[in-house]
C-alpha cells in the first residue's frame, strides 16, 4: 500500500484537484489518463478497489471505529487523482464484507 501510493505520488505529484473531481469529473479523469500511466491505473484501481476497502471492513471488524475515518481519506486521495465515483461505491459496499 506504502509502496502503491508512493509510486503514485511520484509519478502525478500530489493530488490538488481534489475540489475539482467534484465539479467537473470528466476533465480531472481526462487530465489523469493523459498523465497516468499503465501502473499508476493500475495501482490506483487496486488501492481503490480491494486495499481500501478491505482496510475499511478489517477495522470495522475489529471494532477500531475511530480508525474508520483512514481508508475514506485514503481513497479521496485517490478521487482527486482520478475521479472514479465507483470508489466511493466500494467504500459502501465494503462493511458487508465483514
């Protein structure tokens, strides 16, 4: 995750455009597939998709609720990358995994 996060950094910078994903999605998530590369997509699409939310259903099971706040932080860092809506859907979905 570490490691996911810091490529991702290192290749776009840090994200800025977080205000702006909620506005105008279309020209963040352009922005980002011109500058985003095979395995920064694909570190963000699995940082999004399956670290985040499983991080979010481990808490929530070992009743760490103060700690709940992390992978929502954690994955709106990657929204202002790259504007998924659907990462916010997983973030949903994840407690009825536990």
């Amino acid at each position: 995750m570490v490691v996911g996060y810091g490529y991702i950094i290192y290749k776009l910078g840090m994200p800025t455009k977080i205000i702006q994903a909620f506005k105008d999605v279309y020209s963040v998530r352009l922005d980002y597939r011109d500058h985003a590369g095979k395995f920064v997509d694909y570190f963000v699409q699995w940082l999004g998709n399956i670290i985040n939310p499983f991080i979010l259903a481990f808490l929530m099971y070992k009743r760490k609720y103060k700690l709940v706040f992390i992978p929502f932080v954690l994955q709106l860092v990657l929204y202002g990358y790259a504007a998924y809506k659907t990462q916010f859907a997983v973030l949903l979905l994840a407690p009825f995994l536990e």
